[in-house]
C-alpha cells in the first residue's frame, strides 16, 4: 500500500489512528500498521474492544503512555461519545459544587450569565463550549522555548559532581587518589541536584473570566507540554481535573477534548467551594504540596468569603508559593476592593495582573527566580 488514497475505504479509519498516533509522539513501524490491519481482519471485528486489542497487541504502546494511548483511541473511534460517556458519573476528575435539590436559584443561561463581570453568579450553568482554530502567539512561543529553563527548581536528594558543594565526593576522591599513589591531590564535591517544582494552575471559567477562558486554556495546554508535573484545574461551579486531556500533543484535540470533559463553562461562580473541594480530595490536595499554585481568577466570589479565605489560607501552608493572578490589576499601585480579594491578599504571595496571556507568561516565568527550597 503506497498511498493512503489506495486503502480500500473501510481500512482508511485504521490507518488514520495510526497517523494520530505518531502526531502525539508515538513510535509506531509500517509493518506494526499492516500487521494491526491483518489482526483487525482476523477478528472480525464484533465491537471496538475487538479493535482495542488489536491495537494494543500490534502497535505496543508503552506502558507509560497506555492512558494516552486509550484517550486518543476513544477520540478518534467514539468521538464526544466517549468522554461524554467516561464523566456520567462524575468521577474523581469531577467534583460538583452545587447542591441538589436547589430550587431557590435559577440557572443562568449561558449568553446572559456574567457578559461583563460584574455579576458573577454562584449558580450552576452546564453549557459546553468550542474551541477556535489554535494559533501560537508570542506569549505561548516565548512559554514553550523559556520554561525549560525558567520555570521554578527545588532541590531533590539525589547529588550529582561538582566543582563546589557542601558535601565530600569520597568515591570520587579515593579513585583519583590511586592515580598518584595514594596521594589526595584534589578533594572531590557534590551538590543536590534540582529538579522541577511542581506547578498546579487553577483557571476560572465562570461567566465573570468569559472573555478570557479560551486564551487561558491555551496557555494551559502549553505549559503542560512545556514542563513535567504540572496540573490544570478548571472551577466555576464544579471542580475539574483537566490535566488528562491538555497533555494530548495536538492543541486542538487537546483543548477539544478538554471542552467536553468541562460542563460548566461560562456559568456561576464559587470560588470558595471549589477550593474547599480541592483541597477535601486527598489526591488533589497532593499535587498543591510543595507546588508553585497559580490561580487564575477575577475574585468575584458571589459564595462565601470566609470558606474562601479558609481554603486559601490552607492552601497556602501546603504550597510552595501560591499566586493570584486577577484581571483587575491593571497596574503596579494595584489594591484589592471586592471582599474576596481583601479577604485572601494576607494569604497569597503575589496578587498581580492576569488580564493577558503576556502578563500570566511573564509571572509564570518569573516565579523561577524565586529562592530554591
């Protein structure tokens, strides 16, 4: 088969997973192709789990990587379906803020829920939202090639040679002693090496940050590939574990695939619960210790304040550094006003501009200046 135009029409879908495949970084031979085809025709198949394992034992994912491996499976063969179907129970990737039963409060629809910002609302609009057509902007090219390099270091245990440390390399010292007799010429030495910190983003996708929930989850999507151990979370009225789907390589697919696993977009606003939430799951709550935490939101809290200032004020012995980044500063003389913001500013590290993505990349990277701990 020279060209994919001479498939036979029904192997073209089996061939174009392949495809996806190698665009999200997975190796995969000709011969692995044909003979994933040839597995398929000797099944049958009955059902997708039949290609499923056809898949899996021709095209050997990587252990490592079968999560991947599954998403980009589902997306391909059963679409929307598949994460639509996957978070019907609402899963440990989903935390519900809202109450049942709540009869007191009606929804808001999603073109009339906080066009401007200034009536966030804590109750529970469920509306999906499409993705554009992505494009790399400076702020997104100047993340991708400094974060690397930039983004935020600790000191991890393991010690690696040096020319200057704190501790003696003696194996090192003993075997270089052998090459003059048993004579210590030079002392050997040996620091930490670093490793990155964690980083756990927190992005508002209430009506309130509306103008600004797509630019944001691009900009997530290239910090996870930028860097290891990074975690996206969305809130609004439900608390959301994106981090799964941003890590697919395609932008689109990732962040199209993110839409779907989001149910609340562009709704209430609670900021407070879904903090609560977050740090009440013992998983979630892992990833903020010892983590560069960025939360990414106006602070129109329309909840309660004190379960805000609560969640944040714990949040903050967990962390790292934690960082509020709010399109309400507009300058260096910013103070907060709204209640919410005066109720955590003692908590947070830095209460700075996150109106654009330069201003949230610029933060972002600054935060690797800061003192190795």
């Amino acid at each position: 088969m020279s060209t994919e135009s001479e498939l036979p029409r029904a192997a073209s879908i089996f061939v174009s997973f392949v495809a996806l495949l190698r665009a999200n970084g997975f190796a995969v031979a000709p011969e692995q192709t044909t003979t994933y085809l040839a597995a398929i025709e000797l099944l049958g198949p009955r059902d997708l789990n039949d290609i499923r394992q056809s898949a899996l034992a021709t095209l050997a994912p990587p252990p490592e990587r079968r999560t991947t491996f599954d998403r980009l499976f589902d997306l391909h063969f059963r679409g929307s379906e598949a994460i639509e179907h996957a978070d019907d129970g609402e899963d440990d990737e989903t935390v519900r803020l809202q109450e049942e039963g709540r009869g007191d409060e009606e929804p808001l629809l999603s073109d009339e829920a906080n066009e401007s910002g200034l009536a966030a609302s804590r109750t529970e609009a469920l509306v999906g939202r499409n993705f554009a057509q992505v494009s790399m902007t400076d702020a997104l090219r100047r993340l991708a090639r400094d974060a690397p390099s930039r983004l935020p270091k600790r000191r991890g245990h393991r010690r690696m040679r040096a020319r200057r440390g704190p501790f003696a390399d003696l194996r090192r010292t003993l075997r270089d002693s052998v090459r003059s007799d048993g004579e210590i010429l030079r002392l050997g030495h040996l620091k930490r090496r670093q490793r990155p910190r964690k980083i756990l983003l927190l992005i508002d996708v209430s009506g309130s940050m509306k103008s600004r929930t797509e630019e944001n989850m691009k900009l997530a999507h290239a910090l996870v590939q930028a860097a290891p151990g990074v975690e996206i979370f969305t809130f609004g009225t439900r608390l959301t574990r994106v981090t799964r789907p941003l890590r697919l390589k395609r932008r689109e697919q990732a962040l199209n695939a993110a839409a779907h696993l989001v149910s609340d977009w562009d709704g209430g606003t609670r900021i407070g619960d879904a903090l609560q939430a977050f740090l009440a799951v013992p998983r979630f709550g892992a990833y903020a210790r010892g983590a560069a935490v960025v939360v990414v939101s106006d602070g129109l809290e329309r909840g309660d304040c004190d379960a805000l200032r609560d969640a944040v004020a714990k949040l903050s012995r967990r962390a790292w550094r934690v960082s509020w980044l709010t399109p309400l500063a507009t300058g260096p003389g910013f103070r907060p006003q709204t209640e919410a913001l005066v109720a955590i500013e003692r908590f947070v590290d830095d209460l700075v501009d996150g109106g654009t993505s330069a201003s949230i990349v610029a933060h972002v990277l600054s935060l690797g200046r800061r003192r190795v701990a």
